[in-house]
C-alpha cells in the first residue's frame, strides 16, 4: 500500500512527498544562498539554480572595450569641455547638477557643473555663454553659522571655490548678516559671479574635466527647501 501511494502522490506532483521538513528547509536556506528567488508551484519551494552551459561566455564589464572620453556634443574650451544647456532648459541648481552628472556613463568620464578655476577661464566661459546672460556654475556656499557672505564658498569638485563675484556681490539677497538666503553662484556674460537662491530656474553649464563631483563637497550642498 505505501509503494502504491508514493506512486500515486508522484503522479500527482506533490514535490514535498520526498522531503521531510528538515530537507525542504535545506532546500529553501540553499536557494536563498545562491540568490535564486523563484518559487515553484507549490508554497515553501523553490525551484533548483539553473546552472550556465560550461561554454558559456560571461558578459564583459560595460566599458570593458569601450575608451574613457567626455560625452559627445561639448565645447572644448583650453583643457576642459563644456556643455551649455538649451533653451527651455532651465533647471533648479540640484537639478541642472544632477542632469550634468548623468551625461556620464561607464563610458565617458563623468561630468559636473562647471567650475572655472581663475579669471580667464571664468571670463571664457561667460563670453561662450552669450547671449544667454547667466547659467549655473559647480560653485556652492556652505552655511556653518552666521558668517561673511564670501565665507565658506567650494567646487563641486572638493575645495575651496575660485569667485569673481560682480561689483556689490556677494550680497545674500541684501542682507545685513549673512543668512543663508543665497548659496549658489551663477555666472554671467562678462565672466562675473553671482550669489543666488537655488530654486531660481536658470541655464547651466556642464564640465567634462576628468574630476567627478565629489561625495564630501555634495554633503555640504544646502538642501532643497520643499517648494
């Protein structure tokens, strides 16, 4: 009768009929080790790990084969390129800085908001800007206390930011004590800075330096006020 039965319940494919609690456990414990989450028909099983051909040819890292380069599209400016955003393109600071940075890939080098590193290349950079009269650059201003308006200003990049701040700026919205209303510097046509609020809408430009932005310099970033 029990031969009989195993026959019948084998036909019927009951899968647990072999196992004791203890080997579906095992069975169970061994599928989640190898990574394999697809269950079978029945509840607490799951189906084997499907094991590749021994020809198989595993798939070759994304830029295995492929040069680091800057995107396609830029404008070599001196060692740099540069990318400047279209019209109707216009973005918050976190957003045009997040846009820059996904014009990298596995690739390309990464890219980032650009940030001009002295004069020329600041006054270079606003004469290719033209006629759009100002963009956002990588240049931020971390608000450790109540301190100077030029105070505390880095690159995207790490370190301390190069300014050309216009005649009159940093001015924090015109206020008497610095009071972290304007942290974020935009560069207009004739290569001078601005310090502004980060929730303007504005043009930006890209870099393409080989520099990627960097993790400790984005944690010092103001956040983005929820409106």
């Amino acid at each position: 009768m029990r031969v009989a039965l195993l026959i019948v319940l084998a036909g019927c494919g009951f899968k647990g009929a072999a196992l004791g609690s203890g080997d579906a456990d095992v069975a169970f414990d061994t599928a989640l080790v190898t990574g394999d989450t697809r269950t079978g028909g029945d509840a607490g099983m799951v189906d084997a790990p499907t094991t590749p051909p021994a020809d198989a040819t595993p798939d070759a890292p994304p830029d295995a084969s492929l040069p680091k380069e800057c995107p396609t599209g830029g404008q070599k400016l001196g060692a740099n390129t540069f990318y400047f955003s279209s019209n109707g393109m216009d973005k918050k600071w976190w957003e045009a800085e997040a846009a820059c940075e996904a014009m990298g890939t596995t690739s390309t080098l990464p890219v980032h908001l650009a940030v001009p590193t002295n004069k020329g290349e600041a006054m270079q950079l606003g004469s290719a800007l033209a006629p759009t009269p100002w963009a956002w650059l990588g240049v931020v201003q971390a608000v450790v206390a109540l301190e100077g308006k030029d105070d505390n200003w880095f690159a995207i990049t790490g370190g301390t930011a190069y300014r050309n701040w216009r005649v009159g700026e940093p001015s924090d919205g015109g206020n008497a004590v610095e009071v972290s209303a304007e942290n974020f510097a935009q560069l207009y046509t004739d290569g001078t800075m601005n310090d502004t609020k980060g929730t303007d809408t504005l043009h930006y430009i890209c870099e393409c330096d080989g520099l990627a932005a960097d993790p400790a310099a984005k944690l010092l970033v103001p956040l983005e006020p929820p409106f």
